[in-house]
C-alpha cells in the first residue's frame, strides 16, 4: 500500500479546491493505523468540508474503503488553518445539541 492512500488524498482533494498547490498530505504509520494529515489553504477549507460536513466525511469513507482493501485502518485529521475563525465550542454544548 506504501502511499497509495496518500496519492489517491492528494489526487481527489486537488481535484476539489481552487489552490490545489497549497495541499500537502503528511501520512503516518503506527500500531493504530495509517494517519493522513491533511493541510490546505485556508480559502478552500469550506470545499473540503462540505455543507454539515458531508464532503470530509466522504472524504474519510473513501480512505477506510482503500485502507479496507490493503487491510490497514486509515485515519483523516484536516488541520484546521492559522487564523480560522471557527467558533470554538464546550464539551457541555456538543452534549446538549446531542439530546442526551
């Protein structure tokens, strides 16, 4: 599998933003899995995410379905860029959206 799973990253979000240069994609391996860290530019994060965030977790299907056929588990962390101005949210906030 060696970078497989990194190319085919790198070949579908390159795809879907409008700096594809600025992707990078840093993979890791340890007794979890495979890690793939995905950096982008700031602009085209909303892309990359998706509306309720359907496009990441598509996204992240994807990569199990690649890790699946080379039985290895394979992780997506998308960092979140310098500046965001995401609000930042409680543990006790996301419970209450939960419902529980």
């Amino acid at each position: 599998m060696a970078e497989k799973d990194k190319e085919f990253l790198e070949y579908v979000v390159k795809a879907l933003v409008d700096n594809p240069d600025a992707v990078t994609v840093d993979r890791k391996v340890d007794e979890m899995g495979v890690l793939m860290t995905l950096k982008t530019d700031p602009a085209d994060m909303g892309k990359i995410i998706g509306r309720s965030g359907n496009t990441a977790k598509a996204i992240r299907t994807l990569l199990r379905v690649v890790g699946m056929k080379n039985n290895a588990r394979v992780n997506l962390k998308i960092e979140e860029p310098e500046g965001s101005t995401r609000p930042q949210r409680s543990v006790d906030d996301a419970m209450n959206d939960l419902n529980i």
